[in-house]
C-alpha cells in the first residue's frame, strides 16, 4: 500500500480531493498521510470528500511545522467536526527522539470520538517507544509504524510488528533554484513499491515530487519548473524536470510556465506516456494557453504522481 505524505498546504489538500474518486477504485492502494499545516476551510472538505468517498487516511495531531504545531487541540475539534460516525481512518503522531509518555498522553487527551488506530511516524529513535506504545493502545491499536529513513536508521524497523511497518524516505532530488534542474533534467526518484514486500513492510510512503522542504512563504521565481513522474523500462520510477528558458528576472511567469509546459507536453507526445488526470490537465492547459498559478502547477504534479504509482502497485 502507498501512503503519500503531504503537508496540508492548498493545493496538495485539492490533489487529494480532486484525485478522491480515483483513489476510492482502489481503497486497498492508497492512504494519504496529511500533516495539517493550516485549519482552512480547504482542510475540513478534503477531510470531508475522503469520507464521503470511504478513503483511508491519516491525519497528523502534532505537526512538526506551518501554523498548527503545538495545536492538537484544535486538529481533533476540526477532525471531530467533519468525521460524523466515520471511522476508517489512522491519527498519527510524530515520535521524535525527544517525545515522552506526558507528551503523548497531552497529545491523546482530548480524543472522544472513533476511529481506526494509531499511525506513529518516527522522525528520531525513541527510546520510550514501547511505552508510548501501551499507552496507546490503552485507546485504540497502533495499527502502521512509518519509519522515516533519513531521521532513523533502516534497522529501526525491526522493533515494530511486521504487519505495522511502512518505509518513508525523501526521495526528491531538491535543487536550490528551479533553475538548477536545466543542467538535471532527469533525476532518480523511487523503486520501493518493487521491493517494500520483500524487504519485511506492509507499505512505502514518500513526499512524492514536492520533497521534505518546508516553506510558508512562496516567492516569485525566476524559473518555472514542472516535475512530472515517469516509469522507466525496469518499472523503476524516475522524474523529468522541464524548466524555462527565459530565467533572467521575475517577470512574466506565466510566459515562463508555457516554456515549461511546451517541453512537458512534446516529451510526453514523442514518448507515449501514459496519460493521466494530471497529463491530460497539463495538456488541456497547454492548448487553451491558461497559467493557472504555481499552486496549481504543484497539484498536477502530485496528482499525476499519486495515479502514476497506484497504476504500478
């Protein structure tokens, strides 16, 4: 199973929801993690149209960063607000190396409704972690440990259930500037969804083309850069990078994005790639000349990537 972490920014909230009817033709595939960022009203009908088309999910009481960090409180009110008598779905709680039994039991006080399970995402080795465990479960079951490679150690896994491990790793290649990707136009990105079974987890996850970096802010660029997933012959998963041309300044992004969507659109026709919700936006986009906005560049991008590996598990 492929569990996509996305911070709950706009427009990876609106992938998740625009994608909802796809994800809900495979139930058994896909189970987005969200880390809540922000309590928009765009957070409440993402939670809404994955209940409403029985999507599993997993949502984050104590993200590590955006507005909500340190308001537990009010992701469980906003959860409990939109959920109704819904249960199919995991909170989850970041476990660093720093987390203790009073923490988790401030994070868990406030719960008063149902739901799946646990999902614990352990960004350090904890060594408490068995006790955070049984006091858990003195609520409800740990039902997915999610061992976030880069903050562990691949041995880690071992202290969990096997029918509770998911892999994640940052597997974006993230360049300082757009810019930078035209020297890289193709980068390495994944091939755990070959593997994740036989190296002893139930699932992978990743932060699919977006990357770990966290910002608030967005700043105009002086280029535009479309990251789109691709399957190589092997079935391995790779990412093209298309990237505008006229780079000097800021102005004129909207001409940049048509530079950029030009290169993605004629790669995809002169390669045959497969079409997706994702592609066949793009390539709509590129016919009628619209630049919808950065944001919305970031949403086609996950979109496609999220279809991209349900196609491949």
């Amino acid at each position: 199973m492929y569990y996509p972490y996305l911070r709950g920014k706009q427009f990876e909230l609106i992938a998740l929801r625009e994608l909802s009817g796809l994800m809900a033709e495979s139930p058994q595939k896909i189970s987005p993690i969200i880390e809540p960022v922000k309590n928009s009203s765009t957070l409440k009908t993402t939670i809404s149209e994955l209940i409403n088309k029985d999507i599993n999910f997993n949502i984050i009481l104590n993200p590590s960063v955006g507005d909500l960090t340190g308001s537990t409180a009010e992701i469980i009110e906003t959860v409990s607000g939109e959920i109704g008598d819904f249960t199919n779905f995991q909170l989850a709680i970041i476990i660093d190396s720093k987390i203790g039994i009073p923490a988790i039991e401030e994070i868990i006080q406030d719960i008063s409704f149902d739901f799946a399970g646990f999902s614990l995402i352990h960004f350090g080795v904890n060594n408490k972690v068995e006790e955070i465990t049984s006091t858990l479960e003195g609520i409800a079951p740990v039902i997915n440990n999610i061992v976030y490679f880069n903050k562990t150690s691949r041995r880690y896994y071992r202290n969990f259930p096997a029918d509770t491990r998911i892999g994640l790793d940052d597997y974006f290649n993230c360049l300082s500037k757009n810019s930078d990707y035209l020297s890289v136009p193709d980068s390495q990105f994944s091939e755990e969804h070959l593997f994740y079974k036989d190296d002893g987890y139930k699932g992978f996850s990743d932060f699919l083309t977006i990357g770990d970096n966290y910002s608030e802010t967005g700043f105009l660029p002086y280029a535009v850069a479309i990251h789109l997933s691709y399957i190589e012959d092997d079935n391995k998963i790779r990412i093209k990078h298309f990237v505008s041309d006229s780079n000097d300044d800021t102005s004129d992004i909207g001409g940049k994005f048509a530079e950029a969507i030009e290169k993605l659109v004629n790669w995809c026709n002169e390669n045959n790639i497969e079409e997706t919700i994702g592609i066949n936006q793009f390539k709509t986009l590129h016919d009628s000349g619209h630049f919808p906005g950065l944001g919305s560049i970031k949403k086609l991008s996950v979109m496609h990537h999220i279809e991209l590996v349900k196609k491949l598990i």
